[in-house]
C-alpha cells in the first residue's frame, strides 16, 4: 500500500505505509508493508495510559464521567470547551494548571488555530492537545499518594504504572519495550505494529469496558471538529475507534469485527495516515469513509487545487 501526490500527470511524491491487522488472539488478519516494523506508538498509547486511572480507583475516588475519561484518551482541538473540560477536571483533582508538564503548541486543528491567531488567545500548557492525558496522569498520582512534581519521568510510578498496563495490552514484557520522550514530555513507546495492533483489539474485551465507552460516547473529544478521527467515528457510530499518533502512526478497533489496526507512514506524514486509515477501514467493512479522508487535495497559494493525495494498493488476506 502506498499514498501517491500527484501533480498534473506525474506521482510527486509516494508515502510507503505498513499496515497490521490483527484478531483479539493475535492472529494476522491482513497487512501491508512489513507489519513487525518497530516505530513509537506516540499519542496512539493515550487510551492504555489512561487504563490505570479506571483500574486503580482513580475514577471513582474522583467521579470521572465518560466525557473526562475521553479526555484522558484525546488529543483534543484545543478547542474552548475542550481546554475548560481540563481546567474543570484539574480543580476536581486538587492540581492546577501549573502542575502540567506538557507544553503549549498551536491547535491541531486549523480554523482553531486561525481563531485564536487572529484574537490574540495566549496559549498555556492546558491547550496542549495532550493536557487530558496529563491531567489523568495526576490524578492517578493524587490517587496513590505519589508526588505530583516530575510525574512525567520514566523514574516516576506514573510512568512505570503506564508501561505496565502498556505491555499487559500489547503482550509484551516491559523490557522489551522501547522508551523515549514524547513531544508532549511524558514516555513514550516503540514496538511492532502488530503488537499495537493486538492491544486494540483486545480494547473490546475484558476490563476496558469504562475506557471503550468513554471514547465511543465521546467522539467530539478525541479529536474534534472537522479532525479525522471525530469525522471517522462519527461516520460509524458505536462501530469503530480511530487514534492519530505523531509521526505517520494511526490505530484503531473495529467493535464488531474485534480488530486492531495500527498504520505507519514510514515517512511520518501525517495526512497520508489519515487517507491510509480509511482505506484500510473500508477494506475491513466500514465504508463508505468521509469524502474528507478518502483523498486530499493539493492547493497552490490562492487556494486553487493543483493535485491530490490518493492510496493506492490493498492488504494482503
């Protein structure tokens, strides 16, 4: 499978993707590319470290509803509502925006960013698409007893309590998981796609019930307005969870099928993931994808479409 920019008559520029499908068993269903490619899992990690905050008792020690915990598991717009949901979630823990370790960074989505260009909004750390994930992660803290300071370090029981439900997910033992610093400052995970893609599947069994509802109840915060993995689930109602990750990587879980997905553009783009994802979610059954992430176009400066972004290629059974 490959994603094409094509420019007048000629193939610009081809994105190589690698595609792992896999059974709640562990079995290969499908694949492109070489499905065993190690990579980081980036923001795909969020719903698995946010598992503790149900398994420990944090969520009910401090009444998380379905839409906080699809917080913990978004990387979110930045839009209005979203950045007061995490304000609101960090005074119902007792922690204050200051205690965030993630930095601030111009809005995933576009028009948001626009917006808030245009009006002068000051971006701080709780506009941080990953502020959600964080705030779970000092709540977990709060719950425990842990320190809040440095909760982002691999060294902190933080971290350690998400690299273990980490690898109870994936199947693999901790020591063979690859760790290094995200963008947004806490850990993050390298390991095969299959082994991703196995994690997701096994979201639609055992005690990840709370987790799975949270996010499939809640599609508007996992991502938000006019963002691909909102428009993806929303298409699907009930039917499918969808993950963007940096770098090229995106996961998902067909609910009735008991599949996991994970993608990876081995060149890290991020619109060619997107575009990847959806074919590979209607090879799978769920078709037909919004026309907003079946192809991409290509516009010069005036806003004029001068090429487009297409997949090309399918899994192999």
């Amino acid at each position: 499978m490959r994603v094409e920019l094509r420019r007048g008559d000629l193939t610009e520029t081809v994105h190589r993707v690698h595609v792992a499908v896999v059974d709640a068993d562990g079995a290969l269903v499908a694949r492109a590319g070489d499905p065993g490619l190690v990579t980081f899992w980036r923001s795909a990690a969020k719903p698995f470290q946010a598992m503790p905050i149900v398994a420990d008792g944090a969520a009910d020690r401090f009444d998380l509803g379905d839409a906080e915990l699809a917080l913990c598991c978004a990387s979110h717009s930045s839009e209005p509502g979203q950045v007061e949901m995490v304000r609101a979630l960090l005074e119902k823990i007792g922690c204050r925006e200051d205690d965030l370790r993630c930095g601030p960074h111009t809005p995933l989505s576009e028009h948001i960013a626009r917006d808030y260009q245009a009006r002068g909004v000051r971006l701080t750390p709780v506009y941080s698409n990953c502020s959600g994930k964080h705030t779970g992660m000092l709540a977990l803290a709060r719950h425990h007893g842990w320190p809040t300071a440095d909760y982002h370090r691999l060294a902190h029981p933080v971290q350690q309590r998400c690299l273990e439900e980490v690898s109870r997910w994936t199947g693999l033992s901790a020591d063979r998981i690859g760790t290094a610093v995200d963008g947004c400052g806490v850990v993050c995970y390298a390991l095969p796609l299959k082994h991703m893609a196995l994690a997701y599947a096994k979201l639609g069994t055992g005690d990840s019930s709370r987790v799975v509802a949270a996010m499939l109840h809640h599609p508007e915060l996992i991502a938000g307005e006019r963002r691909p993995c909102t428009e993806m689930m929303t298409a699907f109602p009930g039917r499918v969870i969808t993950k963007v990750g940096a770098e090229g990587v995106y996961c998902a879980l067909l609910v009735r099928e008991g599949l996991g997905v994970a993608v990876k553009v081995e060149d890290g783009h991020g619109a060619a993931a997107v575009l990847a994802m959806a074919r590979t979610l209607e090879e799978l059954s769920l078709r037909p994808q919004p026309e907003s992430v079946t192809a991409r176009a290509v516009l010069n400066t005036r806003g004029e479409p001068v090429g487009e972004m297409r997949v090309f290629g399918s899994l192999e059974r």
